[in-house]
C-alpha cells in the first residue's frame, strides 16, 4: 500500500519549528520507562519543542528475546501514555517504537499522536535488521517480528513528515519516496551498535537529508552499559545542506534542532536536483 501523497506546503517563507529528541536510559523495568518518557515529552514542551521523538523500544530493552515479554497491543498501556503526554503538553509525540503484538505476529511499531492526543500515524518497521558481522554483531529481527508493509507520513502544520525505524534509513528509496511525496522532515526512531553506530549513525542521516534535501532527525536510547545490547547513542538532526545542526554523546538527555523549513525551499531551489532527474532513464515506482 503506498504512502499518502499530501500537497506541498509553500515552505519558502520562514518557519522555524523547534524539535526535542529524547535520548532515554531505557531499563528493564516498563513503568519506568514509560514514566521517564512522559517526563521527557513534558521537559521538552516547556523549552519550546512543538514536536518530541523518543527513539526505538524506549519501553523495553532491545533484543528478540524481550519483544515477545514486552509486547502489547496498540492501543495499550505505552501509547495510552503516549496519547495523555501530547495531549497534556500540547506537541506531537513521534513515540519511537514498542513491540506490538497484533493477532498472532509481533511488529516493531512507530506511533505518533496530534497535541490533541489523536492517534494519527502507526508505522510497523518495514526493514528488519537481519545482519551477520563475523567476530562483532549478529542479529535478526526476524527471528520474533514481522514486517510492516507501508511507508508512513503524517501532516502537520510546519511540513509534512516521514517515518522510518533505525534499519529504515539504510534504503534510500523510502527517503525518495517520502521527498517525493512532500515530505520536509524524515524521523527515524533508532537504535545502532557498536559496530554500526561509529560507522554509519550520522553518515546514513547525512546521505538522506542531502539526498532528498530535507530534514533528517533520529533518536537513540542512551548507552546502557548493563544491558545485553549497546546503543551508539548520538541522537541528531542533520539539516538539508547536509550539516548536522544538533547532536549528542551517549548519555540520556534531550536534543533540541529548531528547524527553519525555508532552508528546504532554498536548497531545492539553489541546487534544483528534483528538476534534473533523468526520468526518460529511471524513476522510483511505487507498487
């Protein structure tokens, strides 16, 4: 099923958005973290965050065998709490991801909600990290989780946004397809290793913002050092130049990026790659 395609907004004037990447100690305690979550949300709304991203499996260690034990439906007990915090402090809450179960299958799922608290965008991981790195990391998501099978973008009033979780980021046809659909900000809810996060973290954020010219953002948990898997950490947003304009190390806190969209508009327009394509030679088609 193809993404909805919205209109583009006139983003050549100035709007500048401040956004809140919450980088979070994630536990093994649920409650925990779901209460850190909701802190995080409300501390990032009083410093002027319109938008807040908490990054994959905030509410629940990171490992295929804690999906299954960690797993709810949606709506449940994360995103009801997810849906209370946005409503309450009045910003969209991108909710990183939790493991859902629906029916008999487990997905790693993105929710996001309104300032009213509406539910209006869910986005099941698409790409599942299946990788094999003899003498470092092996995993494989699809071991326990199915895949989704739809890109997701929502609309807000500062530009239209594209979600991807973590191994998401690594196809740049997604990227495309979310630029060509209008799409002025990518968010992708991520959690890197140690192998991969040093490598590519902000290598693959740099490529798709100056790829599709656009805003990319991602939030990681923070390094656990007890846990059996370590995150890179290093949430970031990274603007459409190419420029990483906001970034962290790998201790729990929150990023902020203020997003001035006209800096879309102005790359387009000074380097207009959309025009030149080669559409008699390749074009992205969506099934």
């Amino acid at each position: 099923m193809p993404a909805r395609s919205f209109p583009p907004l006139d983003l050549r004037s100035a709007i500048v958005v401040r956004i809140a990447l919450a980088q979070l100690q994630v536990t093994s305690n649920k409650q925990q973290n779901i209460e850190g979550a909701v802190r995080a949300i409300a501390e990032a709304a009083k410093a002027g965050a319109r938008l807040v991203t908490l990054p994959e499996c905030f509410n629940c260690p990171y490992g295929t065998k804690y999906f299954g034990t960690y797993a709810e439906p949606i709506p449940g007990e994360s995103t009801a709490a997810l849906s209370r915090a946005a409503k309450e402090n009045g910003v969209y809450v991108v909710g990183g991801s939790i493991p859902e179960r629906a029916a008999d299958k487990l997905y790693n799922t993105c929710t996001v909600f309104n300032p009213d608290g509406d539910l209006i965008a869910t986005h099941r991981k698409i790409h599942l990290f299946d990788i094999d790195i003899p003498g470092k990391i092996t995993f494989k998501e699809s071991e326990t989780l199915s895949p989704g099978d739809a890109p997701t973008m929502f609309k807000t009033d500062f530009g239209h946004v594209g979600v991807g979780i973590c191994y998401d980021m690594r196809f740049p046809e997604l990227a495309q397809l979310y630029a060509e659909q209008g799409c002025s900000l990518l968010l992708y809810p991520g959690a890197f290793n140690m192998t991969t996060g040093p490598a590519h973290w902000e290598l693959l954020q740099r490529g798709r913002a100056l790829d599709n010219q656009l805003f990319v953002a991602t939030a990681s948990p923070a390094r656990n050092a007890s846990a059996d898997y370590q995150a890179w950490g290093h949430s970031s947003c990274v603007d459409p130049w190419g420029t990483v304009i906001a970034t962290t190390d790998e201790q729990p806190g929150l990023v902020y990026a203020d997003l001035d969209m006209s800096k879309v508009s102005e790359v387009r327009h000074n380097i207009p790659i959309r025009e030149q394509k080669r559409h008699d030679l390749y074009r992205l088609v969506v099934p």
